[in-house]
C-alpha cells in the first residue's frame, strides 16, 4: 500500500509548480483528479509533444485524471463544488484573488467542505506592491537574488539557471505543505488554508548560501566569496568532471589525485574558508593538471583515494549512467498510441514501492465522464453540461 492511498486530491493548478507537487503526491499513492481549461494547461505544449502530451506535461502530470470545466460557466462550477465537497486537500496557483472572483473565496471552501486542506500557490504572495503582476521563473529567479549568484563566467554578469528551477523547488515546497496540511487537519479533524509563494520559496532555497553574507546583523564578520564562484567543472583531456572538497581529507585526496600532493601544504589553503578565500589561485594550480587527464580514469582514482568527484554527463550519458541505472530512476511508461516516455521517479521511497505502478498523464478531458459518473451524474446531465459548454470529454488530436 503506498502512503497515501485513499487521499483525494482536487488540482486546478497548471504549467509546472502546482502539477509537479500533486505529481509527487501521486506517485505516492494519492488520487489527483486536474481541473483543466477547454484549452488544456499551458505545460501540454512546453517542449517536444505527441498530440495534447508534451514532455513537460508527461513529467508533471503523470498518474492523474483530467476534467474539463468551464469555470466561467455556473454549471461548470456547480460540478467543481461538487468536487470539492469530496476532496481531502485543494491546490490553486491561480493569480491572487481569482479563487474569490470565480466564487470559491476560503469562506466558500470553508463552508463545502469544512475538513478541506487548502494549498494556494502565487508567485510574489497574496498582496503586497508585486502581487498582481504576472509571474513567472525568471523573475523570482531575479528578484530573489538568484540571478546575482549565478554569474555568467568572464562577464560576471547576472545570469539565469537554464532549468525552471524555481517553478520545481516551490512545487517541492508545496507538495510537503499539503502533507503537512493533511498531518495537522487528522491532529484537529480541521481543514486549513497553506500560503506558498515561488518568492518565499526561492529566498529559503538559495539564504543559506548564496545570501550567507547577509546572515548576520551585529557585527559582521569578513564577508566571504560567494559560493560557486570558482566550484564549476574541469575540464579534462576529453571531457569534464565536477569536484568539490570543503574538508581537509577531501582537499588532501584532491591534490594528490591531480600529482600535486604538495598543495595540500600551502597555507593558503590550510582551511576550507582560506581555500574559499582562494579559490582562483586552487583553480590556476589544478586546470592545467586536470587538461592532461583522462576523464574516466581520474574519476576512478579520485573516487578510490576518497575525492567527491562525479564525471559531466551530456544528458544522452544520464540515461546509461551506471548509478543511475542501478537506482531505476529512470523509468518507462507506456503511453498507450504515443508509445513509451521516460520520466524520472519520485526521489522518495518507501517500503514495497514499485515506479511499475505509475499511470501515465492523462490526455485532455479523459477521465471527464469518469469523474461526473462518480459524482453520480446521469448521461442527460453529462450531456446537458458538453451541450453548454460547460465540460468537456476527451476528443481525438
């Protein structure tokens, strides 16, 4: 039985930090039914696609069931009540106050379903001078400060991580806040309303290092570089591998790993804060060292010697990595007239977990009947809500 089997989840959120939460949740054994538009979520067309199925929107959306509602629709919104009143946990990343607008206010929730964990992503919060503003990665990722951590090399100037890292790590903050959620409401037999915000999530991300300068407020000590100001991978005779020694034995094993055991030695690099404090000058002993070698056999010798070392894989060698085909973190599914897709498993397991078990995304409006049957809809009124415009049943690409 996987953990959280028997739990409902109602998911009207869409693109990526809402979807990749209740993807994790039903991976876990959740049942997430995904409210989407007539037009279907945005992340159906971000990347490569087959038909109504992108990449993205195979990875964030797998193992739900998909409804089509007009919400602008009474009718449409009289099934999402309905929905509601059967759900154990809901989660929005509509922009602030459009839950209120649409008729679903927190006094609403409260009152269908008074046992309800609510979880409301935004990207700056629900007020403050940038909350009605449109919002998307790069500009948390700008205005968090992680575009000042990650410096272009030779400009130093402001840069942007080339992934939707902020969109990922709040749909990881989420997913743990609707567990929570749902820890605290079986604690008090209440519901409760979560706030998430993608800023809040970025500045709690990067504030233990890429803001360690602004930790203390009395009497600062020496500010120190930033980190990753030099950490980037070396370049080796035919390819590049990542290294990363902050202890004294690791630095010890680098040095003579490299054939420059006398490194070790220099005072200037006799703690890990002086070797942060110098980091240019490791950088101009090791590269030229690092040029001569083979990439697989310096990564076995570092390795063996006890140096934190991983080869650079191009995204066609993570998929024969030996690690992580050892660890199944890659998986197939069969998405039936698509054919197969690979997505990566949940990073949490448990007890008799098997990633054989996941479902595929759905297909927009698939599971439309489905649902509406379940809340014990006939097929006059089914075909009453398609005939309004309300809902939606899957059609063919």
């Amino acid at each position: 039985m996987k953990p959280l089997e028997g739990i409902r989840i109602l998911d009207l959120s869409a693109v990526i930090s809402g979807p990749f939460s209740t993807a994790l949740l039903a991976d876990q054994g959740a049942r997430v039914t995904k409210v989407e538009t007539p037009g279907g979520d945005l992340a159906r067309r971000i990347g490569p696609a087959k038909q109504d199925l992108s990449a993205t929107f195979v990875s964030c959306n797998r193992g739900k069931r998909s409804i089509v509602l007009d919400l602008k629709k009474e009718a449409a919104r009289e099934v999402l009540r309905d929905l509601i009143r059967q759900s154990d946990a809901l989660v929005e990343n509509f922009r602030p106050g459009a839950m209120q607008r649409l008729g679903f206010g927190q006094d609403v929730l409260d009152a269908l379903n008074p046992n309800l964990v609510t979880v409301s992503i935004t990207g700056f919060g629900q007020d403050g001078p940038y909350a009605e503003g449109r919002v998307y990665d790069a500009v948390i990722q700008a205005v968090s400060g992680m575009c000042a951590s990650h410096r272009e090399r030779g400009t130093n100037e402001p840069g942007l991580t080339a992934t939707l890292v902020v969109d990922k790590l709040t749909g990881l903050t989420a997913s743990q806040a609707i567990t929570a959620g749902l820890l605290a409401r079986m604690r008090t037999g209440k519901g409760l309303r979560v706030e998430v915000s993608m800023l809040d999530a970025a500045l709690s991300f990067q504030w233990l290092d890429g803001m360690y300068n602004h930790s203390f407020m009395d009497d600062p000590p020496d500010p120190m570089p930033r980190v990753g100001a030099t950490t980037r991978p070396y370049k080796t005779r035919n390819g590049y591998v990542a290294i990363m020694s902050p202890q004294q034995d690791e630095f010890v094993a680098m040095c003579k790993g490299f054939g420059a055991p006398e490194v070790a030695n220099d005072p200037r690099f006799a703690t890990q804060q002086s070797r942060g404090r110098h980091g240019p000058q490791i950088r101009e002993i090791f590269e030229p060292l690092a040029a001569q070698q083979d990439t697989d056999e310096c990564v076995a010798r570092m390795r063996a010697a006890g140096t934190p070392i991983g080869k650079v894989n191009e995204h066609d060698d993570v998929l024969v990595d030996p690690q992580v085909v050892h660890n199944g973190s890659i998986i197939a599914l069969d998405h039936g007239e698509i054919g197969r897709v690979r997505v990566a498993r949940g990073a949490a397991r448990f007890p008799g977990d098997s990633p054989l078990q996941l479902s595929p995304a759905p297909r927009l409006g698939e599971h439309t009947r489905e649902v509406l049957e379940e809340l014990g809809y006939d097929e006059a009124r089914i075909q009453a809500l398609v005939k309004a415009g309300a809902a939606q049943l899957r059609t063919e690409a």
